[in-house]
C-alpha cells in the first residue's frame, strides 16, 4: 500500500477514536446522573497530559519503538473504553469513581498516541525520501476529517429502545425512560460512543504494528530525570518575553475544553422548552458541532496569509477575540431563530484554536535555542492543554452548576433566577475578553515578516 495511504488511514482512526465521545461525552453524563461530574471527565485529558506523553516518548526512545508503543496504547486505551462501554450498560446508575476510573485509564493511554502518531508520520515520511513541512499537513487534514466523521456516527446511528432493553437487561427504563417503545436512541446519549471509541482504538492499536519501523537508541547516554522529562524548558521563563507568553498560554488554555464538555449540552437542552424540541439542533446538537471541525480545518489555509501580513502577536490577538465571540454567540443563540448564531460560533471556533495553538507552537519554535526545541513545544503543550485546560474545565463546571441544573431527563437547562446558560455563557466571553486585553498589553513582540517567512 502506498506510504501516503497508510498514514492517512492511520491518522483517520487516530482522531476518530477521539471524535467518537469527545464532544457528547457531555450528554451522556447528564443522562445517567452524572453531568456534575462533567467538568472531571474533560479535566482528566489536561491532568494525565502533564506527565503521560513524556513517559510514552521515553518507552519510545528507550525501548519499544515508537509504532509499537502507538499500537500498544491503543490497546490499552481500546480496551478500556469498551470495559467503560460495558460497564454503563450494566449499571444504568453507574459509580462515579468506577466509571472515571475506566475512562482516566483510556485517556492516559490515548493522549500519548497524539505525539507518538505524529512521531511516526515523521519517521516514515523521511524514510521515504519525502518532505515532512510538505507532504505531512495533507496526511493530517484526514485526521480532523476522521474525527468528523465519529462524530457524524454517533449523532446518525440509532439503537431501538427494545435493543437497548435487551442489552441492559431491561434495565433501560432508567435512562431512557422519557422514550416509548419506537423511539429511536441516539447513540451520542448512550455508553455505546464509548464502545464506537474502543473498537477504533483496538483496530489502530493492531494497525499500528505494521506502519513502518521506528528506531530506538539504544546507545543514548544517560540523562538526569530533569532532562528525560524535558523539563529544562522550565529555565524559559527567567525571559521576560517568554514567561509572558507561556502565561497567557496558560490562561488561553483555561478556554481550550469548555466547549467541549458543555456545548452539546448545552445545544440539547433547548428540548426542554416545546417550541424549540423538534428543531435540528436538538435532535442532531454533535452534528451542529462539527462545524467547528470543519471551520478549523478551512482555518489552517488562512495561518501562513494571516502570519505574513500581520504577525504572531496579532495572529495571536484575533484568537483570543474569536474565543469571546465564540463564548458570545453561544450567548445570544438558540435553536430557532437565533440558530444563526451558533452556527457562527462554530465557524469562529476555527479562528479561535488554530490561529493560537500553531501561531504558539511556531513562535516557540523561532525563540527557542534548537536543542531545548522539543521541550519547549512540550511546555507549550502542557501550559495549554494540561494546566490551563485543566483548571479551565474545572471552573466552567463550577459556574454551569450554578447557573444551570439537570432535570429529570438528563437536560442541562435554566435556573432561571441566576440567568441561567445565557450568563455562564457571557462569564466565559468575558474571562477571554480580559485576557485578550491583557495579553495586547503586556506581550511585546515585533512582526518581522522575513522571519515568518522563512520558518
């Protein structure tokens, strides 16, 4: 098969696994009771990013090459989501601890695999005499593309409640209650995205073993722990300019996963309110959802115009503005009249992540000395993804709880007294709003355009 090929597919199930739960994980949480939990299932990605990739990328070095450490996490990962899958369908009250202890471990194991797939892309593309800068973005888009599509299935496969009943043991009256005997269940409202998820990861996991051969080395020196983990990129922030922007990458990062947990619910619980239940969006809110994957893949194209004429500190700037209006229009929006507005919120989300996350991967890229390189991305990585994401994820959870409640049918809706979803919404515009402000006055950077040019 050609090498092109196999990556792509590699890298369609690599995010596919991910877009099967991670944007409607949200739903189901709140129909089995467990939506004030929702915030520790999305935090849980951010804590196990502070130290999983680093350990995996060391295996990797060290001792089991780096395709056979990807398939060997996907394994893992697969394994146990089904074992999450299988637990949600026997227990229709499933434990909290028991059910995050499932899912922490398949994250723990999936996060790593982002950093080990591009890894071995890298790997194979230079074995192949081919040009990483050039030829690996095309093989990624089909990443995006994979996640879409787990999310499209999850939103367009059905189950009958009388499969349910048989699957659960005619326990089904618990969660589904609300439905009648020819209703059809959205499987984004039940454990089995969980089971879509781990099938994936188990066919990536076995795939993983026949992608090209990665080295180890075996003759590397021995390094202090510091080094092994990468941590000396810690020793960026005696720079001014750096601290600045590792900070404000933390505090950017607060946003990163808000939207992920809550967006969907958020979407559904306009079916709690008769002249909104039969419109689109209810029915189908992981659909609408997808658009912000798809507006972020269009994004990608605008970056290199966008950094050439502006820069990284401006480029930078209109991300942060865009998570205010992402966060607003979610605001002002509904699913009638006003879908118009979160349909926009879903295209600005393409501005808002990209334009930060590679505009501040290539700004540490071009300050950094080339032999703390990596780490520095790292640090990048884990001031957004982990601290940032983490402590974001867990705030928003407090702030919807207080604002909004779940009703019996595992809707997240009003509390009306607080002003409900509309005022958590502008809470989050406002945070990215300040930070924005901040961040044009206390980052200092001057645009050179030749530099952008020849990065």
């Amino acid at each position: 098969m050609n090498l092109k090929i196999r990556l792509i597919v590699m890298n369609f199930l690599q995010y596919a696994v991910w877009g099967a739960y991670l944007t409607c994980m949200g739903k189901y949480l709140g129909k089995c009771d467990l939506g004030s939990h929702i915030g520790m299932f999305y935090a849980m990605q951010g804590i196990v990013s502070l130290f999983m990739p680093a350990l995996m990328g060391i295996v990797a070095d060290r001792w089991i090459p780096a395709q056979k450490t990807l398939g060997l996490c996907h394994l893992i990962a697969g394994a146990a989501m089904i074992g999450a899958c299988m637990y949600g369908i026997a227990t229709p009250t499933p434990d909290y601890g028991m059910l995050m202890s499932l899912y922490a471990v398949s994250v723990a194991f999936y996060m790593p695999t982002i950093a080990l797939s591009n890894s071995v892309a890298y790997n194979a593309l230079e074995k192949g005499g081919l040009d990483t800068v050039k030829d690996f973005p095309p093989i990624r888009v089909f990443g995006t593309i994979g996640f879409i599509c787990a999310m499209w299935a999850v939103d367009l496969i059905h189950l009958s409640d009388g499969f349910l009943a048989n699957c659960l043991n005619d326990s089904s009256a618990f969660l589904w209650a609300q439905h009648d005997a020819n209703t059809l269940v959205q499987v984004s409202n039940t454990p089995f995205q969980f089971l879509l998820s781990g099938i994936l990861g188990i066919i990536l996991g076995v795939y993983s073993f026949t992608l090209p051969k990665c080295e180890i080395n075996t003759n590397a020196e021995k390094k202090s722990f510091v080094e092994a983990l990468g941590l000396q990129a810690f020793s960026l922030f005696k720079q001014k300019k750096m601290a600045i922007f590792f900070i404000f990458s933390m505090l950017l990062g607060a946003a990163l996963q808000i939207t992920n947990g809550f967006a969907t619910p958020f979407i559904s619980s306009f079916a709690a309110d008769p002249a909104y239940a039969d419109t689109f969006g209810v029915k189908y809110s992981v659909i609408i959802y997808s658009i912000s994957q798809i507006a972020e893949t269009l994004c990608i194209l605008l970056i290199p115009f966008c950094l050439k004429r502006f820069g990284i500190k401006k480029v930078m700037l209109m991300a942060m503005i865009a998570w205010f209006f992402r966060f607003g229009l979610f605001g002002i929006g509904d699913t009638g009249s006003m879908v118009w507005a979160i349909i926009l919120s879903m295209i600005v989300y393409g501005f808002a992540f990209d334009f930060y996350n590679i505009s501040g991967s290539l700004f540490v890229n071009q300050e950094t000395d080339p032999s703390i390189r990596s780490s520095a991305q790292g640090l990048f990585m884990m001031m957004t993804n982990g601290v940032g994401a983490t402590i974001g994820t867990l705030s928003a959870q407090a702030i919807v709880n207080h604002f909004c409640a779940w009703n019996a049918n595992g809707l997240l809706v009003d509390i009306p007294e607080t002003g409900g979803w509309q005022a958590a919404w502008f809470i989050f515009a406002g945070y990215a709003l300040v930070v924005a402000i901040l961040f044009a006055i206390f980052f200092r950077y001057k645009h050179d355009p030749n530099k952008i040019q020849n990065a």
